[in-house]
C-alpha cells in the first residue's frame, strides 16, 4: 500500500473482511431479470436485508408508470419492480450518491440460471458481474466508513433500482432526485475491461419505436387505395440509417408488420436507436426523427407516431468528472491498483446522474467479463480490491467535509 491514513487502513481492513463472496453468491442464486417481479421482490428483500446494518432511512419505492409498443403498434403498459432506496444523514456536509441495480438480463425462462465455478478465483453465474457482486463491494465499503470517524461528516443516498438493464424507465425519475446536490456519485457497474479500467465518456442512447398507419386495400383489385405501411416504415428506416455520422451511430433494429400477400399491410412499427456523442449531436438526431417522420408522412399519406425518446444522454467528461476521476485514480494508487479509463460504447445510470450535473465515475463494481452472456464471471480477488477503493474513496470525499 501507499499513502493510506491510519482511518483508511482501518476502513480497508474492515471493508475486505466482509463476506463478500457468501453474498454475491446468494443472491446470484435468485433470478432477477427485469420482468421477473417476484424475483426482483425476493432479492430486493435480501439487498434490504443487508442494507439494514447501515443507519437511515429505507424504503421500497415505486416505479413510475412505464408503456411500451407492441408488435401489431398497441401501446400498453408495462410493470417493473419496485426500487431501493435508503437516505442517510441527510445534513451532513459532504452528500454522495451511490447506485445500483438488481436486475439481470437473464429472464426467467433463460437457461443460465446456475453458479459454477470455472476455477478456484472465477466464478461464472447470472448476475456475478453485472451487478451482484457490485452491490456487494458498495455495502461493504459503506459499513467500514460508517465505522470511521469521518462518517458524521458524511451524508449519502443509496438507490439500487430494478430496471437498469431495460432502460430505467420506470426509476429514471428516482435518480434524478436522488442526484440534487449531491458532491458526486458512484455506480457499480463492472469495470469496462477485466483489468480494472473504468468507463469515462459515454454517448447517450434513444429507444424508438415508430408506429406506421396506413391502409388496406386488395393487392390485385385496387391496391392504389391502400397506403403500405411496411413501405413507409422501409422509407423511414432508411431516412434514419443515413443520418449516422461521426458521433451519431444509428441502428435499425427491427421492423414489425405486414400479412397476407394480396393485402396492402396498413401497419408497421419500427424500433430504432441512436447514440449520440454529444448534448449537440442529440440535438440534430432528434431533428432527423423529426424531419424523416414529417416526410415519410406525407409522401406516403400515413400516419406515425413516435414512441420513445433519449433516456440516456450523453455523458462527456467534464472538469468536475476529471477531478473525481482523478481522486480515484490516487486512492488506487495508494492501494497499489493502477487505475485507467477509456470511453465506452455502452450506456449505463451514469449517464443520467451526469446529466443532473454530477460528476459520477459508474464502473466502481468488480472485474469481471463476458457480461450478458451465459459465460459471464467474477474474479473472486476484486470483490476485495474494489471495496478497498470505494472505501478509500468515499473517505477522501468525506474528508472534504472536515
């Protein structure tokens, strides 16, 4: 180790010895994909369980109404599971934000359900990485700051939600809240790489899907009276593609719609992303769903609506993410973890903590690798490695207090 106060030696010590691994492992061993309600209950009960050792307030909330477009252009809505939350001194001077989320990808009825072990430090399971054994290194940090003399000094709210992996729509508003005022925040997604790298910048990302209404007609007899809906919606698919650009990727993915052969299809849905670099490239992608819609309208007299929008923004590096970064970087250092960053492709509630104006580094979980994948595995040694770092992290920003 470096140069490690006396408080942090201690905070490390206690933060290692907690049984990391026996947690992980448990709740690993329930299924919590993000439409399994009574799985996400049961480990929302076991993370609640935990979380009782540290003081405050804790709640289950509820998630915002959520709708969603189905395959024949019907909008219906969509339930979520509810969402920790736990607000702890409050008056404190330093205010932090750390998150989480129990939710997996892996649904109910997806044959990746078990643990293994690949050797005697990898552990393969759904949900070991991303983020079970995140959640674990967070707790454990948070219990040795609470045993330091600088735990007065230091007030925190804790969110772990249960949509994460879908978008956080129905907790996005939660986040927001939960973000005001707060110095900065930490999320404990898994780092970008299995070396420890964090994820830096990150684009922003929008769902659409875009609900295409024409009219059917007899494809022999009279076919000049319908308007083809999955034409329309092939038109507009293409409008979009040619939109990308540097900064701005665009992906088709998926067009529903169409019947018989001797029948103008008068109904499509199209379901898009976008993921912008930048506030400003965000900024003219909407301006191209907008203008694409307006004149694939009128060029084929249909009507479109469009459902959906960017819920993740962009999230730039700024002076502020650099500093807290940084902060990171020495605590590593001091730990004797070397600690890099790169941007990520990928989007995560960072992204949306960011947007408030809060400088969060959102990979502070465990190494690991193969991520929403049926091969997806912990290295066992930084469950303890990375709740030293937190540790030693949520420290120095409490110290900022004194």
């Amino acid at each position: 180790m470096g140069e490690l106060s006396t408080t942090e030696r201690d905070a490390v010590d206690r933060a290692t010895a907690e049984p990391m691994l026996t947690q992980v492992q448990a709740w690993a061993a329930v299924n919590s994909g993000s439409t399994n309600l009574p799985g996400l209950d049961r480990v929302a009960n076991l993370l609640g369980d935990a979380l009782s050792a540290l003081p405050g307030e804790l709640r289950l909330r509820d998630p915002e109404p959520v709708s969603t477009v189905e395959a024949d252009g019907r909008v219906r809505e969509v339930a979520h599971g509810r969402n920790l939350h736990l607000a702890v001194r409050p008056n404190a001077p330093v205010q932090l934000l750390l998150t989480g989320h129990m939710d997996t990808v892996y649904r109910v009825d997806h044959p990746f359900q078990a643990l293994s072990w690949h050797d005697e430090r990898t552990l393969r399971g759904p949900g070991v990485a991303d983020m079970k054994g995140g959640l674990a290194v967070m707790l454990a940090a948070l219990k040795a700051v609470e045993a330091s003399p600088l735990a007065s000094h230091l007030g925190y709210e804790v969110l772990i939600n249960s949509d994460e992996e879908v978008g956080s729509p129905g907790s996005a508003a939660l986040l927001t809240e939960a973000a005001r005022g707060k110095r900065a925040a930490l999320t404990y997604e898994p780092a970008a790489l299995p070396d420890g790298t964090l994820a830096g910048a990150r684009p922003g990302s929008g769902n659409f899907s875009v609900i295409v209404i024409g009219r059917s007609a007899h494809a022999g007899r009279n076919p000049e009276d319908g308007r083809n809906a999955v034409v329309a919606a092939a038109d507009l698919a293409l409008q979009l593609d040619a939109a990308k650009r540097e900064g701005l990727s665009v992906n088709v993915a998926r067009v529903d719609g169409g019947g018989p052969n001797n029948v103008v299809p008068d109904g499509a849905v199209l379901r898009v992303n976008l993921r912008p670099r930048t506030a400003e490239l965000q900024a003219e992608a909407q301006a191209a769903i907008d203008r694409a819609v307006a004149e694939v309208a009128a060029a084929h007299d249909v009507g479109i609506h469009v459902h959906g929008g960017f819920g993740r923004p962009p999230k730039p590096l700024d002076t502020e993410a650099e500093r807290l970064f940084e902060l990171v970087r020495r605590a590593g250092a001091d730990l004797g973890q070397p600690i890099r960053w790169q941007p990520s492709g990928g989007v995560c509630d960072g992204n949306n903590i960011a947007a408030c104006g809060v400088p969060v580094v959102d990979t502070m979980g465990v190494r690991g690798g193969k991520i929403h994948s049926p091969e997806e595995y912990l290295i066992v040694d930084s469950l303890a490695e990375r709740a030293a770092l937190s540790a030693v992290t949520i420290l120095r920003l409490a110290g900022e207090g004194v």
